[in-house]
C-alpha cells in the first residue's frame, strides 16, 4: 500500500460509444474526463482522468486520434511545478500492419520537448521483442525517442500464457525523478492494472543546457597533428634514445610532446547543450541532416 493521491488515470478498452454520456462516468474527485473512442466497431477506446487537484490541463486534439483500430489520447497539465504530456492509447490486436506504429512516431516527434508519460494496452508483447518483427518495430520507434519501459512483469496471465501487453513508457531520463512501477493484482479485469508513481523534485529545474567538453575532429586538424609530428620527429626520436637510462623517463618525455602536440591540433572547447540533446548521444548533427 501506498499514501500517494492519484494524480491521472488512464482507462483503456472503456468500451464507450458516441452515444454515451460522459458525465455518467465522472468519478468523486476528479474532473469530466477526457475520452477517444473507437470507431464504427465495439470495444476499444481510452479515458483520461486528472484530479481537481491538478488546475491546468489540457487535450491536445490535433496529436490525439481514433479509428476502429486503434486511439491515441494526448493530455496536457501541470503537476506541482512541472508540465507532462500524457499519451494514453489502446491498439487492437487486429490493427493493421505498421499503421498504429506510424500514427504513435508521428506523436512522438511532436512530443519530443516535452517530459512525457506513454501509456495504454499495446497488445505488443515485450516478452517477444527478439521474437516478433512488429513488436521489435514498436520496441524500436519507442526507444528511439528516448523512451524507457518502466514496467517488466506480465500484465495479462491466463492459464497458458503471460504476457507484457501493457506498457507504461517515460521519456524523462536525466533529471532527479525517481519512479516505482506496480502491478495490482486483482480480478476486476483481465488485465492487471499497472501503477507508476513519480517522485520528484519540490524545485523546477530551470536550467535545461550543461556545458559540456569536447574535441573537434576533422580532416584539417588530422593534417594538422600529422605535419606537427612530423616536423618533431628528431625530438621525438630523441626522447626515445637519450641518454636516460630510465625506461619509464623515456617513456614519460615521449609522452608529454606527443600530448603537447595533440592538444595544440585538438584544442579542447566548451559548449552548452540542451538536455535533450544529451538523452540521444548517438544522434549527430549528419543525421540530423
């Protein structure tokens, strides 16, 4: 058990229609809540909840879609000090092809400024990520925003299976945000429901750039380093044959004028990045390209 309010929930396969009313599913404590349903067939469809705690939010309607596959559901608020982008989605095992995985990047690459949380009933089974093409395509296109799973235990057991269908994903990598996943194990659905709760700090981090070190390497630094030992190879040559009778001396004297001619040609320069920038090292500016 825990002592922590329920800021959001997130409703999946809520089974609402565009006849039903909203307000008849209104919960003690919370605001009407935001809903996507599915289209043209039964099942299906996603329900936000915030907590009239929380004052500033909002549905992001233009990243937020349905059809009678799959629902993506974009929310907005403010929680203390910090703005989060909720993602709540439902995919139907029936979906079609890469269609889900394409309208999910497309959100994705809008989002990517954001400290967001990505959520729902996938129907990808993570247990079969080496297994699967369409669920390594998934695990993929997710990670690659700079998203990581926070939960790793089965979230749907039968008697013959137990799979990791239910994903709740953070892209928040770098700050202080220390989260607990859990898994209520209760029979009200066959799913259990999955609980994150994030503790954070009481303070905005406002500062979102680090100065960072770094080397500049390219062709004319590289003839640059090579024209430098060439033009010093007899004092090179010489800190190899002195007459110190000391291997370590030696080697200590050739080391330092090779140093010394490394950083003249490699100069070490600072620059600020943006924190974003550090969650995707591998991302460079010729694939930014």
């Amino acid at each position: 058990t825990t002592n922590h309010s329920i800021d959001i929930i997130c409703i999946t396969e809520s089974w609402l229609t565009d006849y039903d009313n909203v307000l008849d599913y209104q919960l003690e404590n919370y605001h009407v809540p935001f809903f996507n349903n599915r289209k043209n067939r039964f099942g299906g469809g996603v329900m936000v909840y915030i907590h009239k705690s929380i004052t500033k939010f909002k549905i992001n309607t233009a990243l937020s879609s349905g059809n009678e596959y799959n629902n993506i559901l974009v929310v907005d608020a403010t929680i203390g000090l910090n703005k989060h982008c909720i993602i709540a989605c439902y995919r139907s095992p029936s979906s079609r092809g890469d269609e889900f995985i394409n309208q999910l990047d497309r959100v994705l690459a809008q989002v990517s400024n954001k400290q967001c949380i990505l959520t729902g009933d996938l129907n990808y089974n993570l247990y079969n990520v080496a297994s699967d093409a369409a669920t390594e395509s998934y695990y993929n296109m997710v990670t690659a925003h700079s998203f990581k799973q926070l939960l790793t235990k089965p979230t749907r057991i039968t008697n013959t299976s137990k799979t990791l269908i239910d994903h709740t994903w953070s892209n928040d990598l770098i700050t202080d945000t220390q989260c607990k996943s859990y898994l209520l194990i209760t029979d009200i659905s066959d799913h259990l429901p999955c609980i994150t709760i994030f503790e954070s700090s009481k303070y905005k981090i406002k500062s979102k750039y680090t100065t960072i070190e770094y080397r500049e390497f390219n062709e004319a630094r590289m003839d640059d380093f090579r024209e430098q030992i060439i033009a010093g190879s007899d004092i090179l040559k010489f800190n190899c044959t002195n007459s110190h009778t000391d291997i370590h001396r030696k080697y200590e004297d050739f080391m330092d004028k090779l140093t010394q001619y490394y950083n003249e040609s490699f100069p070490v320069r600072k620059k600020k990045v943006h924190s974003k920038t550090l969650q995707k090292p591998w991302i460079s500016s010729a694939l930014l390209k």
